[in-house]
C-alpha cells in the first residue's frame, strides 16, 4: 500500500505511514513506534483489521495466480508496500517463470527493501520504481523499460485507491493508467468500504487523515466506477472472501462471521 501524498525524498518516521501500518497489521517488523501507535487505533475501532489486511493479501496471491492461469506474463504493481512473502513475482513466476513484474511505491522504506529483495529474482524479470500514483505518466514511462505494452498488462492496484482521495481524482488515475495498456490486459482492485459500518470507518479514516494519507472509504457504487468500459471476470464485484475462496483462505471476522467489508474485483480491457 503506498501513500500518494508521501515523497521518495526522505524517511520520514515522525508520521505515521500507510505502508508501514499495513505491515504491523501483517505482524511485520518493518515499522516504527509512530506507525505502530497510528495502527493501534485502527485496531481499536476495528478489531478485524489485522483479518483484513490477510484477506487482501490471500486475494491478491489468488487474482495473481489466475490471470497467470490464463497466460498473462506481465504485471504491474502499483502500491506494492514492504515486501512480503509471497510476494506478486514469486506468485505469477510459479505459474510463469518468464513472466515480467514491475512493482511501484513511493515509501522510501519500501524502496531500500526492494533493492535487497530484487538481489533474489532473476535479472531483468523483476523492478521496482519509485512512483507517485497521482502521476500515472511518469509510472507507465517507468514501467515500459521492462514491460512491453504492446502485449497484455496486468494493472495491480489492490488496497491503494481507499488511499487516494476524490481531490486527487483517481478515477482519472486508473483511466489513465488503463489507456496505454494493450486489449487482453486486467485491472485487479481492492477497496475498503463503510457501507457495512459507516461510523466506524468515519473514525478509523479519521486515524489515516490525521497521519498525513488522504484516506477514504467508497460505497460499491462508487467502487464499480473504476471498472467502466470493462469486461468483469466471474464472479464480479464482490467481498473478498467470496472471489474464487480457498479453503481455510482468510475473510472472515473471527468475532462474529461477518465478511470483511473489502470490495475485490478482477476485469478484462476489450
């Protein structure tokens, strides 16, 4: 997850970053005291956070995995956050070993850790830019030194645009995004929503906000939009945990049964 309103300039550890907090939610250890307080309110406000942030990353591995099924060879991340295993690459590289991935955050802290993670992958298959998803163009220009875009791309923005506020216009993002992608590609999503909760997820954006990230919660409505003009893979828009389940895959909010209120979907470019 990265903060679009965070530069690459410096490591700033007075505020509370999104990546950082994403990690501590995983149990990580790539965060600090700051991110570690910040985290801690969500959790009060919402228990099943930590619930929620293995629920995204159990979607990402299975959209990851399918789309590689269906023989797309190249990714592209946006938002990746500190690596953690498996990470996109080691997930589609299983199904594909050829298959290109280029990841994309603007946290200097991901960034030193990508530099060691890419000493592991397979020269040239595998990059990490520095990216500031308000700027699409400077990310595509990025991508093209190791992504050929004249062949299908899969556009991975899973747990990022609940971090880009309606003033940064991220609807225009992903179109812009989108365009320079040959037909065949995939758009991959995830979005936190209050529509289950609205008071809780005031306060909890309240956390984000405070911290410095422009969060921001969206209705399924507002979250179908970003995949106008295109071609939905079955079974749609849906929660997490029922896009293509796993068994023993995480989705559920231990305390009482109810399904993390994480919108997913997967859709095809024409």
């Amino acid at each position: 997850m990265t903060d679009a309103r965070r530069s690459t300039d410096h490591l700033d550890t007075g505020k509370p970053h999104s990546a950082r907090m994403y990690d501590y939610f995983l149990g990580g250890k790539d965060n600090y005291p700051v991110d570690a307080e910040a985290a801690d309110q969500v959790i009060s406000l919402f228990p099943a956070v930590r619930d929620m942030a293995r629920t995204n990353r159990s979607f990402m591995h299975r959209a990851s995995r399918l789309l590689a099924a269906r023989g797309v060879e190249q990714f592209l991340d946006i938002g990746t956050g500190i690596p953690t295993e498996p990470n996109l690459h080691q997930i589609v590289q299983d199904v594909v070993p050829h298959a290109r991935v280029v990841y994309a955050d603007n946290d200097p802290i991901v960034l030193r850790h990508a530099e060691a993670l890419l000493h592991s992958t397979a020269e040239g298959r595998t990059a990490y830019v520095a990216g500031d998803v308000r700027e699409p163009g400077k990310i595509v220009a990025a991508a093209r030194e190791t992504l050929d875009f004249s062949r299908p791309v899969a556009l991975s923005l899973v747990a990022l645009l609940h971090l880009v506020a309606d003033e940064d216009e991220p609807r225009r993002i992903v179109r812009e995004l989108l365009e320079p992608l040959a037909p065949g590609s995939y758009l991959t999503l995830s979005h936190a929503t209050g529509d289950f909760d609205p008071e809780t997820w005031e306060r909890v954006v309240e956390v984000y906000r405070k911290g410095g990230t422009a969060a921001q919660v969206r209705t399924r409505a507002e979250f179908a939009e970003f995949f106008t003009g295109l071609e939905p893979v079955d079974p749609g828009l849906v929660l997490a945990a029922r896009w293509h389940p796993e068994p023993g895959a995480p989705g559920q909010d231990r305390r009482g049964g109810e399904e993390i209120p994480l919108y997913v979907a997967v859709a095809r470019k024409p």
